[in-house]
C-alpha cells in the first residue's frame, strides 16, 4: 500500500509542476490579450480538462496495474 501512496503523491506533484510551468511561461502580453479578449477563460478551461485527462488515465493505468500485481503475487 506504501508503493501506491508514493507513486500517487509523485503523480499530484508531477502535475502541479506542469501547471506552474505552464503558467510561469505565458509570456505578459500574450495573458494581457487573453484577459482584454475574454478568451483566457477558454485556455484555462481547455488546461484544466487536459490535467483532468491525464489524471482520470493515470489513476485507471495505476489501477490495472495493482491489479495485474495482485494476480502475480496471488500465484
């Protein structure tokens, strides 16, 4: 159980660290036209669904993982 709490926890960090890369690298006037046109909220949206993507697939592969290993261990 110890091995599925660290895999998880580098998992939220992995992503939080995209985010805040994500976030350091948009360039001032380009978040400023964003903003003026109201289309900052499309970008965001689109980010968020993306990390809850890659999130939704990591956890069901962490899934079928624990699984297969429970099968291995129970022959």
């Amino acid at each position: 159980m110890k091995y599925n709490i660290n895999r998880n926890r580098w998992v939220y960090m992995f992503l939080l660290n995209l985010l805040v890369i994500t976030s350091a690298s948009a360039q001032g006037s380009t978040l400023d036209f964003l903003r003026s046109t109201g289309k900052i909220y499309t970008v965001i949206a689109v980010i968020v669904i993306l990390f809850i993507g890659i999130a939704i697939y990591l956890y069901r592969i962490d899934n079928k993982l624990t699984k297969l290993e429970n099968q291995f261990k129970n022959e």
